[in-house]
C-alpha cells in the first residue's frame, strides 16, 4: 500500500493513496481522528472511507458516517479491513504496521524502493532470500521496520511489505 497524498484539517487527517489486492489495483481516500469518533466506521477513527478499482472506475467501498457501498463483512475481513487498520496505525502512530503484526513482503521489489540485489554480492542476495515469504514485526522505527525471522538483520521499508497477514 501506498500513502501518496495528506491533507490536514483542524482535527482531522484525510489519508489518498493506493495499494493492490488480488492483482487488482485500487484507490483510495480516507477521513481519519487521532481519537475514535461516533462517527468511526465501528466507533473507530475512520469516519470516511472511499475505495475505488483503477480498472473499471468503479467504487467497491463507501462510508461517510455509515455505509453507501459495501457490505459489513468488508469491515470485518479482507482489504476493507485492512486498510482500515493501517490508516488507524498511520493517524495515531505514523506507521502503517505495530510489533507483532505479520505481514508479507514483496515478491518482486518495487522500482524506487531501495531494494536491488546485485549479481555476486551476498548481502543482498542473503535478503532477497526472505522476497514472498511472511515475516513479523520486532521493532518499529521511523523509516522502517525489523522483523523477527532475520533477527533483526535487514531493515525493511514499507515499499517492501506487499500486506498485513494477521494482527
């Protein structure tokens, strides 16, 4: 997933971007509270949420103050669910992920993430042996995050963590 644009308003954050589920790609935008609100999709700091497929231009998920397009199991499980959970995580932590969470990382790294394995070099080709595979989260820093499966060795950028498995 991908944050591409903040807007910030006296109390709250709108959240645009994009991320792919399923090889197919969405967009999305987001209202989002530091704090829960009544508002919240489930009393939580969503009070808006917008998901559109690239593809066919056509909007598979919409609340504002309650659900317009969508079904409530979306809420519950799958990409509704978690963007939902990363864009809670981004307003209230500035992170996408929290220790613990298990996430996947990138089969194929994105142009631009920093992540090239060069012929012969054993450093990358040591971290390019954990591309495809499920990883959990040990630390959080700023721009990164460590997992507990490499013990820590390699930083991982979120451009290199394809989705959320399990909280």
């Amino acid at each position: 997933m991908r944050i591409t644009e903040i807007f910030t308003n006296a109390d709250n954050v709108w959240y645009c971007g994009e991320f792919v589920n399923r090889n197919v790609p969405y967009s999305f935008e987001g209202k989002v509270f530091e704090q829960p609100s009544n508002y919240g999709i489930k009393g939580g700091h969503v009070s808006k949420l917008w998901v559109k497929n690239i593809i066919n231009d056509r909007v598979v998920f919409s609340y504002d103050r309650g659900l317009d397009v969508g079904t409530e199991d979306m809420i519950e499980s799958g990409m509704i669910a978690e963007l939902i959970y990363i864009l809670t995580n981004y307003a209230t932590t500035g992170h996408m992920y929290k220790v613990g969470d298990r996430v996947k990382i990138v089969a194929d790294p994105p142009k631009g993430s920093g992540f090239t394995i060069y012929q012969g070099d054993p450093h990358d080709v040591e971290m390019g042996k954990w591309l495809d595979t499920i990883m959990t989260i040990k630390e959080v820093h700023q721009n990164c995050y460590i997992m507990r499966e490499d013990r820590g060795k390699w930083a991982w950028t979120p451009s290199l963590i394809d989705s959320l498995v399990s909280k």
